[in-house]
C-alpha cells in the first residue's frame, strides 16, 4: 500500500496532491532558506498562526453573503490578509516599542491565535450548515481535497519559486549583510517586506496540506538540514528545495493510504528524519564528523606528548600514547624508543626549542600567537627564518 | 450573581486567574531574557509528553500526565540547546526544529491511539475546557465554607494554586540573582553566580507553570500569558518589581475579562451560545497590549527620546 503510494498508483486523484504537496515543500524550502539566512526563522510561527482568525472571517463572511464557507480561493485570501496585519504589527512594535522580536512574535502569535479560536467557536454554534472542514487547518489533510485545491495549491507554489528565483540575488545580500546591503543601494525594508510576503505566501498554500500549527516545520527543518551539508548558499537553497518536496511527497503519499494519518505531522515527522540523518553524517557540522575530528585532535596531542616524554627519556604510562606509538613503529612494547621514535622525537623538542625561541621574540608577536604545542613551526615560519631562528638555539641534545 | 455564579463561574474564573497569574511570573524574566518564545515551544512540547504518559498508564490521572509533560519539557531544552550546538545555527531556528517535530510526533501518536473513551484531543491541548471546570456541589455563597461542598472543587484548582505558590516561592528566593543574571550575565558571572543553573532554572519554572496551566487552560493562554501581561507591564515602568506587580494585574484583567466576555458577550448582543473562554482571555490580553503600546508611559525604544 504505501509502495503503491509512493509510486503515485492511488488513483489520479491521489496523485494530485501528492504533487500538489511536493511543489508546495519545495516552496517552503527554498523559501524558508532566506528566512533562516535572515536569522528570522521563528516570525513564520507567528505568521502562520496570525492566518486563523482570517480563515474564520472569511469564513463568516461567506456563510453570511450565501456562499460555500469552505471555499478555498476566499479562505486563503482572509488568511492572506490577517497574516499580513499580524507581519505589520510585528514590524511596529519593533519600530515603534521597546519590545524585542521575540516578544513581538509571541504577542501577535498566541493573540491572533487566541481570536482565530474564539471565532471558530463561533462558526461551530453558527446554524449554517456543517462547520467541520475548518477544523483540518490546524492540522491538514489531504483526505477530501478537491481537485481543484490541489491546483490552486500546486500552481501558488510555483508562483513563489519563481518569485524566489528572480528575487534571490537581493536577498542574499540582506540575509548575509543588511549594512553592506543597504549601503550598496538596495532597499533592505522593501526585500525584508518581499521575503516575508513570500512566507506567507508559502504559509497560506499549505494551510490545507500540512496544517497551521505545523507549517512552519516545513520552513525551517529543510534549510536547517541543508544547512548542515554546505557552506555555499544557493546550494543549500537548492538542497533545502529537495529536502522540502521530498518530505512533502512522502508525507501526502502515505497519509494517503490510512485515514488516521494526519498529512500534516507526517510530512513534518518527514522532514526530521532527513533531518537527524543530517546531524549524524553531515560533513563537517555531523555528530560522526564531530567525533571524528576530537579523536583526531586527541591522537596527535598523546603523539606529540608522548615523543617529548621520549625525548628527555621519561617512561610513558600512559598506555593510549603509549599504543599510538607503537602502532606507528615508534616505541616498543615496554616503552623503549626505536630509531625512527628517537629522530621523531628530536624533531618534536627541535620543534618545541624552536617555538620557545620564537614566543620569547617580540618581533614574532603574530606568529607566536599560533603556538598550541601542536603545530609544526615549519607551518608557520619559512625556511630562512627557522635558519635565523635556530642560529640562537642551544646546541639540540642528541636523545638517547 | 448566586448559586449558579458560584457553581458555574466562579471556579473557572479562579483557575483562569490562577493560570494566567503563574504564567505571567516567570514570563517577565523570559521578557526581559529575550526567551520569550520558550513558553511557546514548551506549551507545544507538552503535547507529546502527556500522549506518551497516558499510553504508559491507561489512564487520564493528573501525576503521570505532569511528569510526562515535564520530561517532555526537559527534553525539549536539552535537545534545542544539542542542536543549537552541534549545528551551529541560531536559537531559533533550533527551536523551531525541535518543538515542531515533537509536536508532530505527539499529534501522530494521538490520532493513531484509541483515546476515544478518554477526553483527550488536540483541540483539548489547544484550548483547554475552561467552561467544563465547573463546581456540581455548590449550592450557592454558602458552599465556600461548607467542607463537604468544598471537597467537590474541580481538582485543578487546588492544583493551580499550588503551582502559582511554587512560582512565587520560587521568585522569592531566586529574586536577587535572578534579576542580576537578567540583566546583566556577564557581571553576574563574576559575582560567581551560577548564571547557567540560573538560566535553566527559570527555564524549568517557566516549564512548570506551563505544564500545570495546560491541563486547565489549554496552551493558548499559556502562550499568551507569558509574554502578553509583561509586554504590557514594559510599558509601563522601568524597575523590575513594579514591572513584576503591573504583569500581574494584568493576567488578572485579562482573565476576569475575557472570562466575562466570552461566557456573557454573546448573550448580549443577542446571542445563543458562548465563545471559547481562552480564546478570549488571550484576545483581551493582545488588546491590554495594544493600548498600553498606544498609550503606556514606558512604550518608547530605548533610543528614542522621550517626548512625553
């Protein structure tokens, strides 16, 4: 079944949503990358939540001029506009308040959440035909969507692609540097006020599919995950794209086949997969990466420690140093050096002697600041000034 | 105003005050931290925790639904703090990551269980069942001394009680370094606070009130209450106690209020059912906020001048 699912075999109807729901994630990826760039990945919490009361007047709205309430074009728009008061209020208290951003999120979030509720009451105790269908936009579902959703949907996410593609070199700039950005000609406060009307763009699309309360998952786990494969940003752009649909298809292809699997917290749940699968193997920023790189730094302070210890003839108890050595042919099993440990561990009190004579130069100031008993001074200092250096030093002892 | 308001009315106007009073306390020094979003991704967070306990026991009782709630709490923190650091990317975004799958899981956990004997949904965690808290063995003003009436009381009052003494308590004795590490962590570290367990104590506070105002109000007032009182109360003054004392007069009107507007409003304009009462104390709590933002002698940015 879910095989089938996956393969797009449930029907044409199935199929597209399903569709409908990977444009709307790689939307929501490429989309929630600038915003996280921007370091601003929480205000689509807000603006998500800012959608409901919007929904439920619109939804009155219709009901009271004889209408379908659940009509999606009219309930997007109420979204549209009540998320886009909540973004202006949020701006404002930042400007004109001394509140901080946070503060204002949370404000506009959890009041405009709180209004959206009482007013779904409302509809509830409305005589006007059955209220449910409202209730799935706190958690979508794709169970029941019309068609004609599905391409409502389908088409506002490649609206907003496009939009991202001619509007991503601005943004960029204003993610990465809003001073040079400003100073270079480019008006901040306008591409801010694009960017967001793309979120909320994003965030009124995927109301149906993945839910409210839940859509901001969709904006800020992709980049996220993205983030965590590389440094370069239109390819994380690119990848959080990827992440973003692939999550979305999976989710709408398996809530498909039961009726008690919410699409909404499917594709999120979706989403964090790729997304702790990205935190062990990522390169670099990984789990595994990190291990790697301590064990890494580990081995080399018990290799450099262990060969100064030689050198001045201490025996080593250490038994970690003391099997590193070996491994590498440089001391036996009861600790005494070989020939190859005993000119490796001149090397490394040369080396030490050197850097001493180096840190006690003032004129050497910059260079010395790099000494962490790790690094090789022959990767700091070229050849002729190791000559100048060493032509100060004691005589080097021979190790025994 | 008799034996109906008593039975009826007033404990859940007790507990909406007690809940929105617990959450405003530890909600200013959020405020003033710059955490004031914790509150809403540990209300999100909450879900999961109360899910998984009740899979466990079988059963609604309070004890394992608080410490799943709590546990879910903790975990949370943990896990937002592993990914802001092994990421490297910023609080929000890692909060953003946690909170919304947690949530996510808890929902899917939900919808996939059979709670159907037990009054247990999403719309629940959501909003709470403020009106539903209601006190069948009073018989009128009387029933407040009566003891056997009394012994009636919906059990979240005691409860929310308690949990408002342990915040305040808690205040109390953490108040001075409390304030310091608010404001100012680096001078407070080399006073030798422990600026760290300080952090994560207010965090674990913060945690409590909302995991205690949950089961009773719904998550909604909890956010809401967290950061809407003391907003307000910025705006009103600039010392700390007086902030403090203004947040809470300010969950007790929004509470009072919105409980009035939203069991009695509609009746007056004519019509027949109630709205939702949290929804309506966190909309009265915005609109305290928007007029002290208009109006508070406190409103300005701290740049700009102060012109009256």
């Amino acid at each position: 079944m879910i095989w089938q699912a996956l393969t797009l075999q449930l029907g044409y109807n199935a199929t597209l949503v399903a569709l409908g729901a990977t444009l709307l994630g790689i939307a929501a990826g490429v989309t929630g990358s600038f915003l996280f760039l921007r370091k601003r990945a929480l205000v689509s919490d807000a603006v998500s939540h800012a959608t409901l009361p919007g929904i439920g007047l619109a939804f009155i709205v219709m009901v009271a001029m004889g209408g379908d309430g659940r009509f999606l074009p009219g309930l997007l728009l109420g979204a549209a506009l009540s998320s886009g008061l909540g973004l202006l209020l949020i701006a404002w208290m930042m400007r004109r308040t001394r509140l901080s951003e946070d503060a204002a999120i949370g404000a506009v979030l959890s009041v405009f959440f709180g209004a959206g509720i009482v007013l779904l009451t409302v509809i509830q105790s409305m005589n006007a035909g059955r209220q449910a269908g409202l209730d799935t936009v706190l958690l979508g579902s794709t169970a029941g969507m019309l068609q004609s959703d599905a391409l409502v949907i389908a088409a506002g996410g490649a609206v907003v692609l496009l939009l991202v593609l001619l509007l991503r070199r601005p943004m960029l700039v204003v993610g990465f540097d809003p001073d040079y950005a400003a100073v270079s000609g480019t008006n901040v406060g306008r591409i801010d006020l694009a960017m967001m009307g793309l979120v909320m763009a994003v965030t009124v699309l995927g109301i149906t599919t993945v839910g409210l309360i839940l859509i901001v998952a969709l904006l800020i786990i992709p980049p996220v995950t993205a983030r965590l494969w590389t440094d370069h940003a239109l390819r994380m752009v690119a990848l959080a794209g990827v992440v973003g649909g692939l999550s979305a298809y999976v989710g709408a292809a398996v809530s498909a086949t039961a009726p008690a699997l919410p699409t909404g917290p499917i594709i999120v749940l979706a989403s964090f997969v790729l997304f702790a699968l990205s935190m062990i193997l990522a390169p670099a920023r990984g789990g595994l990466a990190l291990i790697r790189r301590q064990m890494r730094f580990r081995r080399r302070v018990h290799r450099r420690q262990g060969l100064l210890a030689l050198a001045v003839g201490q025996t080593i108890h250490e038994p970690f140093t003391l099997a590193l050595l070996r491994r590498e042919g440089l001391a036996r099993a009861d600790g005494v050096p070989t020939d190859a440990g005993r000119a490796a561990a001149a090397k490394a009190l040369l080396d030490e002697a050197r850097w001493a004579a180096l840190r006690a130069d003032p004129a050497h100031g910059l260079s010395a600041s790099r000494y962490d008993a790790l690094t090789r001074i022959e990767t700091v200092l070229t050849p002729d000034q190791i000559a100048e250096l060493d032509r100060h030093l004691p005589r080097p002892r021979g190790v025994s | 105003m008799g034996a109906e308001f008593v039975a009826l009315s007033l404990p859940p106007l007790l507990i909406g005050i007690l809940a929105a009073v617990t959450c405003a306390l530890p909600g200013n020094f959020l405020l003033l931290r710059r955490q004031a979003l914790i509150g809403d991704a540990i209300s999100h967070v909450v879900l999961p925790g109360i899910v998984i306990a009740f899979l466990l026991t079988g059963t609604i009782a309070t004890l394992p639904m608080l410490l799943g709630a709590a546990g879910a709490a903790l975990l949370a923190v943990v896990l937002i703090e592993g990914v802001r650091r092994t990421a490297r990317i910023e609080a929000g975004a890692a909060m953003g990551v946690v909170f919304t799958s947690l949530f996510a899981a808890g929902v899917l956990l939900l919808e996939q269980s059979d709670t159907s004997g037990v009054h247990l949904d999403v719309e629940h965690a959501l909003y709470g069942n403020l009106e539903s808290l209601i006190w069948l063995d009073a018989t009128g003003w009387a029933s407040l001394v009566d003891p056997v009436a009394l012994a009636g009381l919906p059990s979240e009052l005691p409860r929310m009680a308690l949990a408002l003494l342990i915040v305040c308590l808690a205040l109390w004795l953490m108040w001075r370094p409390l304030a310091i590490a608010t404001f100012d962590e680096g001078f407070a570290a080399t006073l030798g606070l422990p600026v760290r367990a300080i952090g994560l104590g207010l965090v674990m506070l913060a945690a409590l009130a909302a995991v205690a105002a949950f089961d009773a109000v719904g998550s909604i007032i909890v956010i809401a209450m967290f950061i809407c009182p003391p907003a307000s109360a910025r705006m009103m003054t600039d010392r700390l106690g007086a902030q403090v004392g203004w947040s809470v007069a300010f969950a007790i009107l929004s509470a009072v209020l919105g409980y009035v507007a939203a069991g009695y409003g509609p009746l007056w304009l004519g019509f027949e059912n109630s709205v939702s009462a949290a929804g309506m104390i966190a909309t009265v709590s915005g609109l305290i906020l928007g007029v002290t933002m208009l109006a508070g002698p406190r409103r300005h940015p701290a740049g700009l001048a102060r012109k009256g």
